[in-house]
C-alpha cells in the first residue's frame, strides 16, 4: 500500500491586508447578503464575483418550500454572471453569510455541489478563481477552487 498526502495552503487575510478591489468585492458579498430569501433557514449568504472588465457581480441564496429547489448564494453569483456576460471570466468570488444577527465568525465556504460548479467555471475560462470567504475574524483566501477541491472530477476525463 502507499499513501497520497494531500495539502492545502490556505491564506488567512485581515480585510486591511486585502486589496482594493479585494475589499470592494467583499463588501458586495456583505451587502448581497441583505438581499437573500431565507425563510427557512435564515443563513443569509452573498457571494460577488469579479469579472475580466473589473465589473462586479453579486448574488445571494434563494431558498424554497421545497428544499432542493433552493440555490446557494455561489451559484446564483455565478449563473447569472455567465448567463448575462457568458464572454466575461471570473477571476474571484468573495462569499460572507450573515447568521442570527451578525457576520459568521468563523469563515463562509462553499458547499459541495458550488465548488463543482466554480470548478467548471474556473476550466470554462481558463483562469484560476481566486476564493475569498469572509468572517468577521479573517478572509480565507486560495488561489484556485482546485485548492478547496482535491481529486476533483472535471471535463478533461471527457477528452
Ligand atoms: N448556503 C449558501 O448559499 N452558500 C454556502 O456556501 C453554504 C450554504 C445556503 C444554502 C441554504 O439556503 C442556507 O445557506 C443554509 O444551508
């Protein structure tokens, strides 16, 4: 037997060691966050992704009577970002979740069936997506999806 040892690096950033546009896109996410439709879980998230133009892009969880029918924050950002400017790539997202009254301390991130879905953004594009998930104590940032999905199953097993 022999083993595959995977790391990840994660940067751990205060919002004042982040970028400018770095901040800008946090604060869209923050502010998406208002705009949710969460009647059953009331976990507010917003996600705001950076296009190739410098435009920002914002969008936030909708939820529904029927559970699975609901979208994550990730995905609504990004659906529609494709589906309005599919020319455009991504270069970052920032999500932040707001939660009983405050920002979640501990760091937002995606969910499974999201990061498949940056993944496939992240190849559409050819760009790597730099991730930054907010809490009120410290930004998560990576470079790329890949680094939050190790192993993953892509469209280069279709070739
Ligand atoms: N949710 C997101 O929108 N993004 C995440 O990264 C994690 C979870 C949503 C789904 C659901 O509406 C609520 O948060 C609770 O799971």
């Amino acid at each position: 037997m022999r083993e595959i040892n995977l790391t990840t690096k994660i940067g751990v950033y205060l919002l004042e060691e982040c970028s400018e546009v770095e901040k800008k896109l946090i604060e869209a996410a923050k502010s998406a966050t208002k705009r949710a439709y969460v009647p059953y879980s009331g976990f507010s998230v917003g996600a705001a992704v950076l296009l190739g133009n410098g435009e920002i892009i914002s969008g936030n969880n909708q939820e529904n009577a029927a559970y699975p029918s609901g979208l994550c924050a990730e995905r609504t950002a990004v659906f529609f970002s494709n589906a309005s400017f599919p020319d455009q790539k991504i270069e970052a997202i920032a999500v932040a979740a707001w939660f009983k009254g405050q920002f979640t301390t501990d760091a937002i991130t995606p969910c499974g069936a999201c990061r498949q879905v940056l993944l496939e953004t992240e190849n559409r594009f050819g760009t790597p997506m730099r991730v930054l998930m907010y809490s009120e104590e410290g930004i998560y940032i990576v470079n790329s999806i890949k680094d939050l999905l190790p192993l993953s199953f892509g469209d280069e097993m279709l070739k």
